[in-house]
C-alpha cells in the first residue's frame, strides 16, 4: 500500500502531472487497457471541471480490498471551494489485479520537472488504445454491416413471406369466386331445366302462358309479359318501344340505365328508356317470330348469367308454344273431319237410335272411335261401332276408310261375321301395323231378334223391358289387322219391343289405373237403375250413362256411346 496522493489542480500543467501520475499508476497496478481509457478519460474532463470552476483536489489511494485482499485505486476529485453552485465530489474505484511495486512508474523527477519518459509511456498506451478502439470499431463496423445485412435478408424474407401471403389470398379469393360462380351457373343451369321442362310439358297455350309468371316471379323477373302477335291486344294497351323494337328487328332488347351491361342483347337509346326498372324484351322464333316475352327487371338491373338464361328460356318457350299451336291445328282438323263422318242417325220402323260423341280432354285427343247406322237394300238396319288404334289425324283417316269399306261390304247383305273377316283381311292387306275393334249389330224389321258379330271390342250390353242387364260376352274374335287367317262368327239375340242395346268403345268404361272391368260394372250398374221412363227418352239415356263413366274426370280417349231402344212396329 501507498500512501494517499493528494494534489491541488489549479493550472493546465498541474492537470497535465495528474493525469500522467494517474496513467502511471494504472499502468503499474496492471489495469486493462480500456478501463484504463475509461478513467483517464473520465479524470481529463473531470479536472477540466475543476480548472474552469477555480480548481480542483485530487486524491488517489490505492489499497488492499477487506473482503478479498484485491488491490482497489480509488480516485476522488471535489472542487477546491465548495459552493451549493459548484459540482459535486466525483469518485472512482478500480479493481486492480497486478501485485504494487514501488518506484516502478515516477512520473515526476525530483525537482517536479515533467519526467518525458513517463509522457511517452502514457503515450504508447494511448497509442494501444487508440489501435484496440480503431479494431473494435473496424469490428464494430463489420458486424453493423453484418446486422444490416442479416435485416435486409429478414425485410426481403419478410417481403417473399407477405407476397406468398397476398398470393395466397387472392387464390384462395380466386377460389371463392370460381366457387360461386360455379354453384350460380350450377343453379341457373337446374333451374333452366326445371322450367322447360315445365313448359313443355303441355300442349295448351293457355297453359304455357300461365306457367310463365310462376317460374320467374319474383326471383328473376317482378313481371312477365307475353305478347302474342295472332292474339288481339292486351287491355293494358299499347306495348312498350323495347317489345316493339324486339319484334321489328328479331332481337333481344334492353332498355335500362346501364347500357352494354348484357353481351348479346341490343340496348335501346336514352329517350326511350323505361321510367321505371329496367326491361328484358325477347322475340319467340322458332321458323318464324310469333311473339314476344317482356321481363321486368326484379332489382335495378338484369344479371348478365342470369339474362343468358332468361334468353334461353325464351328460346325454348317459343319452341313450345309452336308445338302448342301445331298440336291445336292438327288436333281441331282431325276433330273436324272425325265428326264429318259421323252419321245423322236413320229413322226406321220399330228402333230408335241415339248416339253420342265425346273427344278426350288431354294428350292427343282426337282418336279414330266412331259409329254409324245405315238401311239395308233388304230393309234391315246396320249398327256400328268401331275403334282404331292410335290418336290424331291418320286415326281419324283410317277410321274413314274402314267406314267407307264396311258400307260398301254392307251393300251386298253380308252378314255383321262376314263384313268384319273382309275387314280383316282389308287391314291386313292395306296396313299391316294398324289394328281396330269393331261390333255390327243388324236389325230386321218385324224380327224380336238382333244379328251380331264382335271383332276383339267391349262386350255389348242389352237391358231387358223388365231392367235386367246381361252382357253379349259370346267369344269377340280377335282384333281386325292382326296379322294371321281369322273368321268371324255371327251371333243372334233376343230383344222383345222394351230392350236396349248398348255398343260402346272402351274411352267410356277402360281407365289406366283400373282397367276395363270396374268400368263394365258401373256402365251395367248405371243402365239397370234407369226407371222405364228414363229408358225411353233415349237422349236423357245417353247422358244418364255418360255422367256417373266420364262427364267428371279427364278422358284420355275418345268416347263413342250408341243406344238402339226396339219399340213396337207401327201399323
């Protein structure tokens, strides 16, 4: 241990002797370098702080610490004249770990001259200094250039992160979007097939055009319009200038404040705009335009998916309407001509005829059912009726034909077997993929007694003047125009002056999901409850049997009815 050093700092020299006093000492108590910078440096401004405050005392002590004998310099430094405006006592201690040799390091001679070797040793250590704080910043240095290297690596990483993301994103909006685009398409796609399935699923206009506002009300349309050309105007009056323009040109039309929002589809200019929300105006074309379907837009605009659809929808309407119309000409020319060919019922001696004639209320409603009832050369009287298979237009001209052959089978008093086997073979020959059904009943005047033959028809049915109701269900023979060799047989019964014999086709008594059978019974059923007035107002017969069989339900087939009430002969 040395004793205390205590110096007054009252010049630039005397700071100068201090510093390298302090320097000295460090350097022999084997301070490391950069703490021994840090305090010299500390001291320098320290002692500075003095000087400009009047002065400054310095004391240094160096001696063993009491816990582990570790050498501790301690440095005080406090203004030479304390004042409450001066700075406050400044202290330091600092381990040191080298052993104390006296007089290693004296920085002053003897006579207080400033020893120039010391000066140089203080200097060399600053040098070392200056060279380990030039390192640590080359070092320094490197490892901010290393850091900033490093974080640009993270910004850019971070950058590749936040791009993959956003990418990412937009797929996956991307995704979404196709999603719901699809499931949009998916959904107009069913309902397109629902509706035309829907509208062509009947062959009435009436039908059709009621469909319409069903199917797109609300959701696609809040109103729908269809405008006819062969029909008379609506009694809403004059159509609007985007049906008019649709009609003139055979194109779409939209009139609306968005124009060129729908591919495809013309826009009308500004000034005929429709006050109100925007209109969908399409042509029916089939071969030609007959038509045109107007659709009120459902919100301030028509989607562009959604009016493909609506165009296609159109289309496809058009296309049942002109099937509708078809279907109504053909179905009113074959009912034309069907009911051309039915007979003005004869008057004869002994019989009176009623008939009755009812075309199917659905499908394809005219068939080839028919009756007739003409005179003999001999005077007798022949009955028919008579069935082809198959509806409409070439049903109704076969059934003419038959008709035409068996009158003039009829000419040369054939007998009801025999005039059906020439039938037969007629068919056969002339059409050999058409079949009919036929009876032929024959009246002689003065005879209780009818001649009868049956080619694969509904049995026909007598009641007796005392109500009773038998079937003639004697072996019908097989239908006409099957193809192989068939001979009819004729058949004879009874029918005193009082009886009724009812021939009928099989659309009175046969439904689909009964059969034949249940309908022969009610028909037997009907005609026994007739009280004996009844039966002979052969008119109010006929209607009394139609109403309970067909005048309430739907026909899938044409009815014929023939009644032939035998009375007493006059004179």
């Amino acid at each position: 241990m040395i004793p205390p050093d205590v110096r007054k700092i009252t010049s630039t020299a005397e700071a100068v002797h201090a510093r390298i006093f302090a320097a000295g000492l460090t350097a022999t108590l084997g301070v490391p370098a950069a703490e021994q910078a840090r305090f010299l440096t500390a001291l320098t401004m320290r002692l500075r702080e003095g000087l400009d405050q009047g002065g400054a005392k310095l004391t240094l002590t160096v001696k063993p610490s009491a816990s582990d004998g570790t050498l501790l310099m301690r440095a005080v430094a406090e203004p030479m004249s304390p004042g409450p405006d001066r700075t406050p006592p400044w202290r330091l201690t600092l381990a040191c770990p080298g052993p104390l040799a006296r007089n290693t390091l004296q920085p002053e001679g003897p006579d207080g001259t400033i020893d120039t070797e010391a000066i140089l040793a203080a200097d060399e250590q600053a040098a070392v200094i200056l060279h380990q704080l030039d390192e640590t910043e080359r070092q320094l240095h490197l490892h901010r250039e290393e850091l900033h290297q490093t974080n640009q690596g993270v910004l850019a990483l971070h950058a590749e992160l936040d791009a993959a993301a956003r990418a990412q994103r937009d797929l996956l909006d991307a995704e979404r979007t196709a999603r719901g685009q699809a499931e949009r398409a998916r959904r107009l796609l069913t309902f397109l097939a629902d509706a035309s399935a829907a509208v062509t699923a009947s062959l009435d206009q009436e039908d059709i055009l009621r469909c319409l506002p069903e199917l797109l009300v609300p959701e696609y349309a809040s109103q729908v319009d269809v405008w006819l050309f062969d029909e008379s105007a609506s009694s809403n009056g004059a159509r609007s200038a985007a049906a008019v323009a649709a009609a003139r040109c055979d194109r779409p039309q939209h009139a609306g404040a968005h124009p060129g929002a729908l591919p495809g589809i013309d826009d009308l200019p500004p000034s005929v705009l429709s006050p109100d929300r925007p209109l969908l105006c399409i042509p029916l074309t089939v071969r030609r335009t007959s038509g045109v379907l107007t659709l009120t837009a459902p919100g301030d605009r028509f989607d562009e998916d959604t009016s493909v659809m609506l165009v296609e929808l159109a289309r496809r309407t058009a296309i049942a309407l002109d099937n509708a119309r078809q279907y109504e000409q053909h179905r009113d020319t074959a009912e034309a001509l069907q009911r051309a060919q039915l007979t003005d019922l004869p008057t004869t001696n002994g019989l009176r005829l009623a008939a009755r004639y009812l075309p199917a209320t659905r499908g394809l409603n005219i068939g080839g059912d028919w009756y007739d009832a003409f005179p003999q050369p001999d005077g007798s009287l022949m009955t028919v009726v008579g069935d082809v298979t198959g509806h409409g237009l070439r049903a109704a001209v076969i059934m003419g034909q038959l008709r035409t052959a068996l009158r003039a089978y009829a000419v040369e008093n054939d007998s009801p077997a025999r005039i059906l086997t020439r039938l037969h073979r007629m068919l056969c020959h002339q059409q050999p993929n058409l079949y009919a059904t036929a009876v032929i009943a024959r009246f002689r005047p003065g005879d209780p007694h009818v001649v009868w033959a049956a080619a694969g028809h509904p049995p026909a049915m007598v009641r007796a003047p005392d109500g009773t109701v038998r079937l003639l269900d004697s072996r019908p023979g097989v239908m006409l125009g099957v193809p192989f060799p068939y001979e009819y047989e004729d058949h004879t019964t009874e029918l005193p002056p009082g009886s009724t014999l009812v021939l009928y086709t099989d659309g009175l008594v046969e439904r689909r999901a009964h059969g034949i059978d249940p309908g022969i019974e009610l028909l037997g059923r009907t005609l026994a409850a007739l009280d004996e007035t009844a039966v002979k107002d052969l008119d109010g017969c006929a209607e009394s049997l139609l109403k309970p069989l067909v005048h309430d339900s739907e026909r899938d087939d044409d009815v014929c009815l023939l009644l032939c009430h035998t009375v007493p002969p006059e004179g």
